[in-house]
C-alpha cells in the first residue's frame, strides 16, 4: 500500500498512534500499593493523625502486639527499604536504643502515647533524614516536612 491508496488529504505520517506505558511501568503502578514505600506513606499519616491528639505531655510510642511480652519504647525514626521492609528507631523506657525491623506482612503495633522524659522542653517531630538513596542500613529515610498531607 503506497499514499496514493490512502484517502485524499490525509498521510500516513499524520496518524497518531496512541502511546501505552510500557509493560514494566504498568507493573509498578499495579505493586504500588503492595511496596514499603507505599505503606511508609501511609504509616506516617497514621502516626501524624495520633500525635495531633498528644498533649505537650505525651510523644507517641509504640508497643508490639506480636513478641508475646509487651515491649514499649518511644518511636525516634523510621524509613523503608523497598519492596517490603519497614524499619523504626526508638528508645525503651529504660533509655536503651531499639529498632524494629519488619516485613510488611508483619506489621502490627498499637500506637500509644509515651510520656515524655522532659515536657518543658519543645516536642519533637518524630525524625526523618532528608530523601537519600539508601543510608549505612540500606533503607530510605524521609523528613516528614516533604512528605504530602494526605486526607
């Protein structure tokens, strides 16, 4: 078939052929909702909901649901290592570090409010480092000033 075939007034290099996005793109946007990431995004929205109902008393603290002994400790940091670890930083009340590395098919805690150790001075938010591609561990850290309000 040649463009004398093709009806008067139009040419074959003028069609426009409809771009799909490739097979690996629509695969991510599919797991999106099945990644660390994802899931990080959500979790920070949930901690950010509960602290807004903290007194300047109270910081927000964790305690595990599955360990069979109950294990408090106020949450410091958390970051994620995609595609499915979910990582915290704290301290337990006897002021020794913990951090909590968990598979997201793992994931279970109640959020609790911790008093704080000294509530004259200001509440801290709980600490992110700034976006970077992996920190010493691996796993991806975010400030929570440049993480999106989410209704």
């Amino acid at each position: 078939m040649d463009n004398n075939d093709l009806p008067r007034g139009i040419l074959f290099s003028d069609l426009r052929i409809p771009q799909t996005p490739s097979f690996k793109d629509q695969m991510n946007e599919i797991n999106k909702p099945y990644t660390s990431e994802y899931v990080f995004y959500q979790l920070v929205q949930q901690i950010r909901r509960f602290e807004q109902t903290l007194d300047k008393d109270h910081e927000v603290g964790m305690q595990l649901v599955c360990f069979g002994q109950s294990i408090q400790f106020s949450v410091a940091r958390m970051g994620y290592m995609n595609p499915s670890i979910i990582w915290f930083d704290g301290v337990l009340p006897d002021k020794s570090n913990v951090q909590l590395v968990q598979h997201l098919n793992q994931v279970s805690f109640l959020l609790i409010a911790v008093k704080r150790p000294d509530p004259e001075r200001p509440k801290a938010p709980i600490g992110f480092c700034r976006p970077s591609p992996q920190n010493a561990r691996g796993f991806q850290e975010f400030d929570p000033s440049e993480i999106p309000e989410q209704e």
